[in-house]
C-alpha cells in the first residue's frame, strides 16, 4: 500500500538511488552537480499533485529555499550556501509543525557545524549542503503514519557527504522512535543482530571483523529509520561500516523478525499480530494494580480499563466515547470468557453509565505494555509467559514489572483469535 513521493524540486541537482542491501552493500547515492547555479530563492509553495492511492502521504506541496551564509551574500560572495526542499501537508496538518522543527535544526546545524568550516576559494563554488526528500505514508495496527527520508549533501569542494536524517510521525504531527512505535524495550541489540546477520552473509561488502556492538554504536533508532508496512529500514552513513564508496547503507528488516522466537511455532505469525492489540490492553488492564483473574472474569476496573483501550483506540481526539450497554457487553464477550462484571460504574476506570449507555472515557494512557517471551499451544489455545512492563520504551524510565501468565481460548470468532480466560502473576 505504501508508494513513495519523490521532491522534484531539486532534480536538477541530485539524483537519489536507495535499494535493499544485497551482496553489493548498496548504498543510497547523491549526484555531485554544485547547488551553487541553484535559481533565486522563493518561499512560495509548489504544487504537487495529491495523494491518489491508499497508503499514500498526503502531501499538498513543497517548498525551496536558498540561504547564503553570512546573511546579506549571494551567489557570488557566499561563504556557505544552504538549498533545501521541503514537503508541505494541508493547512492545519501537525505534521507541517515536524518538517517545520526540522527546517530550524537544518539551518542551526549548518550554522553551527558547517559554516565555521567553510574556506571558499576564490573562483570556485562556495561549499554548500543541498536537501531532498521522500515520503512514504505506512498504516501499522490501524494507526496511520508518514516517514520522512532528508537526505543533506554536503559539499567541501571536491569532497561529498550525504547525511541522512528521517522523521516517522504520527496523524497528528507526534515523532516517533523507533523503541517508542515498535514497543520495543531492547531495542538496540535486537536491530543490530539483525543487521549484522545481514552484514555477515555478505561480509566482503563491508569491513572485516565487525560485531553486533559496532552495528549497534553505528546505529541511530531516533532519526535513523523509516517504516512501511512490512518493516523498518535503518540507515548508517557512509564509511561507518563499508568504505566510503559504498554510500549510505540502508538495511530494511521485516517486522516479524523482530517478534519472539515462539511465532511461527506454537502460534503463527498472523495469530501474534491480532493478538498485539489485545495484549496491549490487558497490560493497562492488569499492570497498575498488579491484578489477574480467573475464570475470564477480570475486576470491574481491569474489566473496565481493558474496553477503555480497545474501544477508544483511534478515538483519542475527543473526550467520552458513548457505546449502547448491548454492545459493550458483545464486546468484552468477544474478548474474554467470562461475564462482564456488573459494577463498572462505581468500580472501574471513570466508565459511566446511564440510560442504557456506558460513556468511556478519553484520557492518555499510562505507558504499560506486555513482553511476551515463550508461548505453548494447547489443546483449548495458548498459554502465553511474559512480562508487564512499565515506561515508555527506549527511555530510563522503562522497566519490567512482573513476569504473568495468559490463558486464552481459542475463538476464530473472536476479534484476537483468542479470549483471554485467565492472567495469573508468577
């Protein structure tokens, strides 16, 4: 579903080649042609046409710019000149205020890094960064989200670098880690064994005697990585761990490479991804109070909490979600196998009801998730072993918090696949 969008406002000065790391350690490259001959600087937005195709990023325009270093020169005096491109989403679109942040870091990095290096020879072209971008729009566990690949050039008179500098973001315009959109609380080492599985099948692309901590030094999961809807592509600059000729590597890994060494034995890897959101849930459900149950029948607030992340997930604009007291018992039923306790109202989670309807609330959610670390098929399902955990993943503040069980039912009805039966502490 994923389509990329290439800026054509610099095509006359770069051209970008980026393909899947193979034997040849391919690399992402950039044409050398000088941005110095760059037109006049304009600030007006380009046209572009709209997006026509599910999964792409809706990208209204584009906009170029050229600045010359120290302020007041042009083409002729500059000691650095800066030309960059970059895409614009429709008016009100959080995401203009991400590429917005981005444009101040550009202009401060070549500020601060670039222009105390530049020593322009006369007749010659001023050293100079150019900028260019993609996007690809990606829809992961049904949350939309757009990745944005900048790739910065760099000119030192003969001397060339591309940098790359990638932004993942939500709808509304909220960046995400690479830990923080994949839920992964390792992070680190669990890419970088990926990556170097992929360096050590093809080693004579690269240097001799790299190890998974020099591919984890290398890495960059904040601003290193887009994502599609298969998986993740990582990218290390130049010379970091091929020779400089190679260019930018980009490795991509799939998202199910990522997932515990049980998928794909006791349950497939489409039965663990329906069942993410459902084990997301049961950690906000479980984790705050350090409850289980038995019998398919949680607390009123576990019960309660658990359908306040399934229900309101994609609702987080407004402040109650109303749903019909039919409907809210069909689903938890759907979920679990027990009864839907009867005293939400004064137990649970805020949830209230009357006349009929049950009015959930709309608040963030406290960062819980579940680890699952080994799972055995059984006769009626599974039972699953892992982890709570707390904190947002890929900061100091994440941490486990006990090791649970799950038992779940099998049920091809069900929306996971699945209803949870029993959540026991170990």
């Amino acid at each position: 579903m994923t389509k990329r969008l290439l800026a054509a406002c610099l095509a006359a000065f770069l051209m970008v080649s980026l393909s899947a790391c193979k034997e040849d350690a391919p690399a992402l490259d950039v044409g050398s042609e000088s941005v110095i001959s760059t037109p006049a600087p304009t600030e007006e937005p380009q046209e572009t046409p709209a997006a026509d195709a599910p999964g792409e990023a809706i990208v209204s325009s584009f906009k170029e710019q050229t600045l010359f270093f120290p302020e007041g020169s042009d083409t002729e005096t500059a000691d650095y000149v800066l030309t960059y491109s970059l895409p614009l989403f429709p008016e009100g679109d959080g995401r203009n205020e991400a590429v917005s942040l981005y444009e101040e870091e550009l202009i401060d990095r070549v500020r601060e890094e670039r222009l105390p290096l530049a020593d322009r020879v006369e007749g010659e072209a001023a050293p100079s960064t150019a900028v260019s971008w993609e996007v690809t729009d990606a829809l992961l566990g049904g949350s939309e989200y757009t990745a944005i690949l900048f790739l910065e050039t760099v000119y030192f008179g003969e001397a060339k670098e591309v940098i790359p500098h990638a932004l993942v973001l939500d709808s509304a315009g909220t960046e995400y880690s690479f830990a923080a959109l994949s839920g992964q609380y390792e992070p680190e080492a669990l890419v970088a064994q990926q990556i170097f599985n992929e360096i050590d099948r093809n080693g004579d692309a690269y240097y001799a005697d790299i190890a998974p901590e020099d591919v984890r030094l290398a890495l960059d999961l904040v601003s290193g990585f887009t994502v599609s809807e298969t998986g993740y592509t990582f990218y290390i600059r130049a010379g970091v761990l091929a020779p400089e000729e190679q260019g930018i590597l980009s490795f991509t890994v799939e998202r199910s490479a990522l997932y515990p060494a049980a998928v794909g034995d006791a349950l497939s890897t489409e039965e663990y991804e329906h069942l993410l959101p459902g084990f997301a849930a049961i950690a906000a459900a479980c984790a705050p109070n350090y409850e289980g149950f038995t019998g398919g029948s949680p607390s009123p607030y576990a019960a309660s909490a658990f359908m306040t992340y399934m229900l309101t997930t994609g609702e987080e604009e407004g402040y109650f979600a109303e749903v019909t007291e039919a409907d809210y018992a069909a689903a938890f039923t759907s979920y679990f196998t027990g009864s839907l306790p009867g005293d939400l109202a004064t137990l649970g989670d805020g949830t209230a009801y009357e006349n009929g309807v049950y009015r959930i609330p709309i608040h963030p959610r406290a960062p819980y998730a579940f680890r699952m670390d080994d799972a055995v098929r059984t006769a009626e399902g599974l039972t699953v072993y892992g982890m709570l955990l707390s904190g947002t993943p890929g900061t100091a503040q994440a941490a486990e918090l006990a090791a649970v069980s799950l038992t779940l039912k099998a049920d091809a009805a069900a929306p996971l696949g699945f209803r949870f039966d029993a959540v026991e502490f170990m």
